[in-house]
C-alpha cells in the first residue's frame, strides 16, 4: 500500500460531500479504535468536531461505510508493518492540504478494557444462561422438562472445557445435548457452535478476570452455573466459583464491584 496515495484518496473522498459552507472551513475528523485493530471485534469510532458535518456525513451510510472501511484498513496496514495506533486525526484545510496525525493513546485504550471488562465480568453468568436458553434444539424443551441445567465451565491447562447436564423432575442428570436421538450433521454443527462459542466466552472471562481486573477478582478457574426454568439465576444460590475445585466466598466472588453511578470498580472495605 502507498501510504500517501491512500491518505489523499481519504481526504478527497471526506471533501467531496462536503456543504459549499463547509468549503472554507478547517475540517477535523477524529478516528478512536482499541488495542488491536486487526481483530475483528475491534471496532472504530469516527466523530466529526463540528456538529454540522456529524449531521450532513454521520447520516450518509454509503460515505460512512466507506470511510470505516478505508481507515480500517490503513490502520491494519500500519499494523502489519509494526506502526501501532489507536487514534488518528483528520485535517483539512480550506486550500486542499490534509494532515493525517496518528498516535496510540495508552491511557484511554486502558480505561475502555477495564470498563468494559468491569462491566462484561459482573454479567457473565447470566449472560451465559440466556444464551444457552435462547437456542432451539430439539435435545431438550427447555419450558418443559428440566429442574435446573447445570453448566460446568471450567479452564484446563489453559483451554476451556464446557459440560452442559440438566437435572430432570424424578432427579436424574442428563446430558442436555442427546447425539442418539439427532444424528443429524446439522445437529451436530449446531452442538458445535455452541459449545465452541460458549468456550471463547469462558477464556475471555479467565482471561480478563485473572488479568485486567485481578486486583479485584479472586482467582478462579471453574464456574458452575444452575440455570432454574425461569432463566433468572439468583446470585448466591445459582452461580458457583471455584479454584482447584475449592468453592470460593459467596461474597460475589470478588474483592470489589463496579458503581454505575461512579462508572469505576471500588473494592470492597
């Protein structure tokens, strides 16, 4: 990729839409991404500095779609090539010229993983139940059949290991997933998305619990999760974190909680 060439197509293409006011102004565009922009989840926020071009260019979803896609991928070619950025601002100039300034912003990437993770963290075992009562498989009615679906989600030499067993009225546990009533390969795709999805989610919450947030979680390395019929867990009574099989404290499983009216983590006195 020729970088200059790219910058000046970009340029080109944010003047063009541009009011006959706007022409003479000194136009900024400010770009924020995250940590890593070549992961796919990493999404980039774009904000006009005058309220007017937010309105006459936010609201075109041809320019705006073209406009991510063009910064996306400078961004990830400046990455390729060892040049790591999170922020990037636009200039132009009322004669024609541009500035492209590009910087990573340490502090601010930080503060949005912690928060994001604070907040993602708290939720997880529920998020995790509602997900899996949200699929329709025909191995089980999830309305009808079970006392209480037990997840066992648990790390293993660094890899998630997921168990999903359901505990029925007479007080048997049964696999939820039955391969000998559905032998179907679609079935079988199915079972697999979900187990596959339900494990990146679990290493995510290892991983984010036992690093950016480790001042405030307590290790762990396995959850079990009892999900009612009503898909409503109850904290102390549903939601079990253990270390080496050793059942931590019911005290939330952490030294700290995240205030929403404080928007930070503030640990526990």
């Amino acid at each position: 990729m020729d970088i200059p060439i790219k910058e000046r197509q970009i340029a080109e293409f944010c003047r063009k839409d541009l009011l006959e006011e706007n022409q003479n102004q000194v136009i900024k565009v400010s770009c924020q991404t995250g940590r890593d922009v070549k992961n796919i989840r990493t999404s980039i926020g774009i904000y006009f500095y005058d309220e007017s071009l937010s309105n006459i260019l936010g609201q075109n979803f041809e320019f705006f779609q073209k406009y991510y896609e063009e910064i996306r991928e400078i961004l990830i070619y400046k990455a390729n090539h060892g040049e790591i950025y999170s922020n990037l601002v636009i200039t132009l100039y009322p004669n024609g010229d541009y500035q492209f300034e590009y910087w990573f912003d340490e502090e601010r990437v930080y503060k949005e993983e912690f928060l994001t993770a604070a907040i993602g963290s708290e939720s997880f075992p529920r998020t995790m139940a509602d997900c899996l009562l949200s699929y329709d498989l025909p191995s089980i009615n999830f309305k009808k059949k079970y006392a209480k679906i037990i997840m066992t989600l648990e790390i293993k030499a660094g890899e998630p290991v997921v168990d999903l067993r359901y505990r029925n009225g007479r007080n048997q546990i049964k696999p939820v997933f039955n391969f000998t009533d559905n032998t179907g390969q679609l079935y079988k795709e199915s079972v697999d998305k979900i187990l596959r999805l339900t494990g990146d989610s679990l290493l995510h919450q290892y991983n984010i619990t036992n690093g950016i947030l480790k001042e405030f979680w307590e290790p762990w390395n396995k959850i079990i999760i009892e999900v009612p019929p009503s898909g409503i867990l109850n904290e102390l009574e549903d939601i079990h974190y253990y270390l080496d099989d050793k059942p931590l404290d019911k005290k939330y499983f952490t030294r700290g909680y995240f205030d929403m009216e404080k928007w930070e983590y503030v640990k526990y006195r």
